[in-house]
C-alpha cells in the first residue's frame, strides 16, 4: 500500500436516453473522513450507495460529492399519429368544400398541432418507466465509482510526492541528531570535566552539606547534562516513521503522534543544553521537525 493524501478532486461524466451528468468529488485535509453529498433533485436515493463507496476507498478527509442532472433537450426520434392527423385532414376537406373562401390547410401547420408528432423517447419511457429508470441508476452508480477511483488514485500520487518530502526530513533529522551526539561537549572527558565543576560550586557554595544530599545533586547535575536518552529515541522515531512510510495505508495519525514525541524530545535536548554548538543543533532540528508535523497534516 502506498501512502495516500487528503486532497485530491475528480470528475466523471454519464449519458444515456434522457439525458446527461456529472459527478464531482473534492476532499481536503480533516480529523476523521466526513462525507457531504449533494444529489440532484429526484436522485436522493444514490445517497446510501455513495458513502458506502466513498468509504470503501477513503480513510480520512473532508469530502463533497456532487450530482448533477441535465434532461436530454433535443428528441432524436418523432413519430406521426396518422389516426389524428387523418381526422384532421378530413376536417379540413369539409370545411374547404363548404367555404369556398378559406385557405386549404398546409401540412406544417397540421403536423404543429399538440399530438401530431409524439417523440419516440417519450413514448418508450411511458410504457417502461420503472426499467428505464433502474438501468440510469445503474449507469450512475458506475460513473459515480469511477470518479472515486480517480479521486483516490490522485489522492495517492499526491501522496507519494509528500512521502518523499517526509522521508528526505527524517534523513536530516537523523543527520542532525547525530550531529548533536559528536558535539564536543558530549564527549566524555568533557562530561566529566563540566561535572567536576559543577560538583565543587556546589560544595563551595553548602560545604556543610551531607555526604547523602551531595550525592543527590551530583545525580541531578549528571542527569541533566545527559542527552544521549533523548538522541536514541530520536533515532528510534526516525525508524519507527521511516516503517510506518513503507508501511502505507492511512499512517498519518500515527505519523502526527511521531511529530509531537519529535518535538518533545528536541525541546528536551535544547533546555538540557549549556553549548552553543549543541543549541544550535536543536534549533535546526525543531525547525525540521516543524516542517515535518506540516507535512504530515496533509496524509491520510
């Protein structure tokens, strides 16, 4: 499975007999999938069939699907009732003979009359209405489907563009992290210099001071000039996101998730830091991550 974004749009066309349509679809980024549906008067009834079809192929996102119905105008057939046109001429043949003073009757002028002309069309669609109407709902049904198809299958290649920009953000959160980890300050004889220093202000400052509270302190000034705990789960959301990208499917929830533990563990590595180097490192690396959880808003 690939990766799939929430935005995307589609559009599908129909005809038939009577007439022509078009379906729409548009989705944009949202919590859950929320579906909107606007049918053409008289056609409600496509509703159920759309958000079961909708939801077959979309996970999340806010969706509007429209119908639009356009009755066919133009009648391609007509038939002539000769039983009324035949009455009609022998009418006109009477009153001819009777008023010698009256104009014959031209045949546009009897074929305009109402009922002359029937379009087949119309016809048919009196005698079987009901069947008619079942195979334009079944036509409808299947251009309403492959407007999903489309809508979904753009979703995805938008998808995969983003997927390439998530993954080339966790190279270079990998890459900062691991800049932070060789900073000099992290080195261990630095480490134990800077805590050496800290320890003596310390007795300096309380020189009465227990053997047990010193001990305590000496724990809480190494604790926090530690950040090698906050680099390895760094490195551990880079995996986890980099499996969850291979994965596919609708990952952007837990790819949010992963953006916030990011974000919190960077914040850690900058307030723990007492160099420049390194805060400079945790700068950059709540700026990508920054634009990772922006990205990761716009996945499924």
């Amino acid at each position: 499975m690939t990766v799939a974004s929430m935005t995307g749009y589609a559009r599908a066309e129909g005809r038939d007999s009577q007439g022509t349509w078009v379906w729409e679809g548009k989705s944009v980024n949202g919590r859950g999938l929320e579906l909107r549906i606007k049918s053409a008067p008289g056609y409600d009834g496509l509703e159920v069939h759309a958000r079961e079809a909708a939801a077959k192929r979309l996970k999340r996102g806010n969706v509007q699907i429209s119908l639009n119905v356009r009755a066919e105008t133009e009648q391609s057939q007509v038939r002539v009732n000769e039983a009324l046109l035949g009455q009609l001429i022998a009418i006109c043949e009477q009153w001819q003979a009777k008023t010698h003073g009256i104009q014959p009757a031209r045949m546009d002028g009897l074929l305009g009359l109402k009922g002359v002309l029937e379009p087949v069309a119309e016809a048919a669609e009196a005698g079987d209405a009901d069947s008619l109407r079942a195979a334009r709902d079944e036509a409808m049904k299947s251009s309403l489907e492959a407007m999903l198809d489309q809508l979904a299958a753009m979703r995805r290649v938008e998808g995969a563009r983003i997927a390439a920009v998530l993954a080339a953000q966790l190279d270079e959160i990998a890459t900062l992290s691991a800049r932070a980890g060789n900073c000099a300050v992290l080195r261990p004889e630095a480490v134990r210099e800077r805590l050496r220093a800290q320890v003596a202000q310390v007795l300096e400052a309380a020189p009465t001071l227990p053997e047990e509270r010193i001990a305590q302190e000496v724990a809480l000034i190494a604790v926090k000039a530690d950040v090698r705990e906050e680099l390895d789960r760094l490195a551990a959301h880079v995996a986890a996101a980099r499996d969850l990208l291979a994965q596919g499917g609708a990952v952007g929830r837990k790819l949010d998730f992963l953006a916030q533990e990011f974000n919190r563990e960077a914040n850690t590595l900058c307030s723990k830091s007492s160099d420049v180097e390194l805060t400079r490192v945790g700068l950059d690396l709540k700026a990508v991550i920054d634009q990772f959880k922006e990205q990761v808003q716009n996945i499924e």
